[in-house]
C-alpha cells in the first residue's frame, strides 16, 4: 500500500430538490465533497492501471496511488464509506472504488469542474457515471441540466477479497469539447456521489461552489532546453511533481528585476516552474543537471519574496552540493524558494537560475584611468643612463673624502 495514504475529514455538500429525490426515489442519493483546505491528490504514475475487472494484488497495479477513506453522508448523517485509490499519468485518471457493496450500491457518480471556479460552464463541465448494469456513461453540462454525451473512458466492476471494487479510467483531455481538458499541475473540482437505483436528471447537481479539489500531480521530473541555447537542463524533485518547466532570458524577466540583476552572469539563463501534490510546508530538494560542469563558485539567484522580506528582490539560494553538471538545492513551501508565503496551496512556485559571479571591480582613481604597464620595457631605453649618472655620483662622493 501507498505510504502516501491519507485519511480525510468529509462534509456534507447542500444540493437541490432533496424533497422531490426522497418523494420520487423514497430515500436520499448519498454526496461526498472535499473537505475546504483538503485537496485530493492523484499521484504521478508510469504504470497506467488495467481496467479489466480483475484485481490480484494493489502491489504493481495500485500500490503507487495515493488513498483515501471516502465517507457517504445521507442528510448530515454518514451513511457508509469506500476506498478510493487515485493516481494519473500524462494521458489518463485512473480511479479505483473499493467497499462493500451496500456501500458502492449501483451507481457511482464522478463530477468534474475543470476551471475550478464553483460555475458550472456550458460545455465544460463534466460527469461520468459508473455502474454495475452500464459499462459507463458521459454527461456533460449544457447550460441548464446535465446532458448525455458519447463515453470517454471506460470502468469495469469486480470482486475482491470478497468486497466489490470498480476501477476507472478517465481521459485528461480526449478531445470532446464536452469532456473536460486537464493537464498535470492543474487543480480541478471534483464531487462523487453514489445513488441506490435510478436519479432523476433534474436533480443532477447544479451548483459546483461547494464542490472539492482535485491536484492533479505531474511527474517528478522534466527537461528543457535552455533559453541561451547551451544545451538542456533537467529538474528533478524527491517529493511531489514538477509542471510548468519553462526556461526564460533576462529579458523575459520582470523589469524590476532586469533594472536590479546581481553582479554575476547567467549562462543558461533562468527558469521557472512550479512543484505540486506537496503536504502544505513541505522542504523539497532540487536537483539541477545543467548542459555544463559547475564551479564551485556557481550560486544560485532567485527573484521574488523571502520571509525576511516581502518584496520582490534578488536573494540566493544556498547550494547544497555540486557534483559534475548537477547542482542541489532546497526549497520550503510558504518559505526559502517559495514566491507564495502564505496559504495553504501545497506547491512551490519558483523563478531563477545558477550563476557565476564576475569579478570585483577596481575603483578608479581621482584624475584618469588606471593601465597596467611593463615597468621594464619603459626603463630599458634609459638604463644607460642611470648606470653613468650612478657611478658618477658615486666617484664624486670618493674626492669629496
């Protein structure tokens, strides 16, 4: 099992049409949120689940997802509980439910809010829904009420150590203007809900402003070339994933900070990027393999606040080791690296680059400027001349006596 499992808290989401649910189904569907300030997070995978109704073993399939204990409320009374397993590669959203099967019952809905806006879009928002009877379903919102579209994805049902499970797979993007479009990095509204038979469409929900937060992590490495064209750097992070790698020149710099540039050169440039799916105040370390070998004189300048002081402004981050083409350094969330000092939003977003220093410049003196000369070459002309003037002296001194 995943040493990132993670319990969580759960709240009741409010919805519509209660009443009308318990009158025309005689009991209530069954929501679950995020709780706010508590974001799901679905791990980076190399390893795409197979979504094949068949479960042997969590170990090589699931093992590398993160976990969750998902609790059911019906009204403001829990009403049950399921596992819920979720990781992500570049392409996909695998999902696995895991429970008894009162506690999955028939029908689990999946709700999506890419924007993460509490507003549901026409168009963009999305629900998929998965069953025991239906291999899968699709909805999406047009406007006024949920609408079916062409499945995307795909789920399967099965048993396990006799409890029921449903693995699923959702497509990041697919496409289809009705599904949504995520990337790594991206921070989306989710809700699930589970219903005991059939659900009236007009009660599908209709308001995503209480909805939770889904982080979707992105790998824990990436690569790109450099903005002065020396070759490619790579980031790699020991905790969370990193997205948005973009190198950039010092003229992609804010002006506050080409006006105020540290005394040393930059070779390849500055770079920005963001680390995600961290627990909030968590120290990452950095390790940067550059196109060249670093001295050991190389620093690393980061622009932006620090907590000793809330301006943006160039600061250094302490190198920890340098070994070949590679640096190492660390960074804190809402602290040392971090552009984000407050808050609770478990990444770290960072700009900067390593850098040499240039040599300290002399002052120049009051008159004119300094020029290094060969104080030989000037006196060889006139060392004739001093020997004579020399020995002269030197016989006057002998008859004075």
């Amino acid at each position: 099992m995943s040493d990132l499992r993670r319990v969580s808290g759960w709240f009741h989401v409010s919805f519509l049409l209660v009443a009308l649910m318990m009158a025309v189904m005689g009991s209530m569907p069954q929501v679950v949120n995020a709780q706010e300030g508590n974001v799901l997070l679905s791990a980076w995978t190399t390893n795409p689940a197979i979504i094949d109704g068949t479960m042997v073993s969590y170990v090589g399939e699931w093992d590398d997802a993160n976990y969750y204990t998902i609790t059911f409320y019906d009204d403001d009374t829990p009403a049950g509980t399921a596992e819920l397993w979720l990781k992500n590669d570049a392409d996909n959203l695998y999902m696995l439910w895991q429970g008894s099967y009162d506690d999955l019952l028939t029908v689990t809905y999946l709700y999506f809010d890419p924007e993460n806006n509490g507003v549901l879009t026409p168009n963009g928002e999305d629900a998929k829904y998965a069953s025991d009877t239906v291999s899968f379903s699709d909805g999406y919102w047009d406007g006024e009420d949920w609408s079916l579209d062409v499945p995307d994805g795909e789920q399967t049902t099965g048993l396990f150590d006799s409890t029921t499970f449903r693995e699923v797979r959702i497509p990041l993007d697919s496409g289809d203007p009705h599904d949504m479009s995520v990337e790594p990095g991206d921070t989306i509204g989710v809700m699930f809900a589970r219903v005991d038979g059939s659900w009236p469409e007009d009660a599908f929900y209709q308001d995503a402003s209480t909805w939770g937060d889904m982080l979707i992590a992105g790998p824990p490495q990436d690569t790109v070339d450099t903005a002065t064209g020396t070759g490619t750097a790579t980031f790699q992070t020991n905790l969370g994933g990193i997205v948005d790698l973009t190198a950039i020149g010092e003229d992609d710099l804010p002006q506050d900070a080409q006006d105020s540039m540290p005394n040393a050169n930059f070779p390849h440039g500055f770079f920005t990027f963001r680390i995600v799916g961290i627990p909030a105040g968590s120290t990452v370390t950095i390790t940067i393999t550059l196109p060249d070998p670093v001295t050991a004189d190389t620093e690393y300048w980061k622009w932006g606040p620090e907590p000793s002081d809330l301006t943006d402004h160039w600061y250094q981050i302490p190198i920890d080791a340098i070994d070949g083409n590679t640096i190492t350094i660390t960074l804190t969330d809402n602290g040392l690296g971090d552009d984000v000092l407050t808050g609770t939003d478990e990444m770290i977003i960072d700009q900067g680059g390593p850098g040499k220093p240039n040599p300290e410049e002399k002052p120049t003196p009051v008159g004119g400027e300094v020029y290094q000369t060969d104080k030989l070459m000037l006196l060889t002309p006139h060392i004739a001349t001093i020997v004579a003037l020399a020995t002269t002296a030197i016989i006057v001194k002998k008859r004075r006596h």
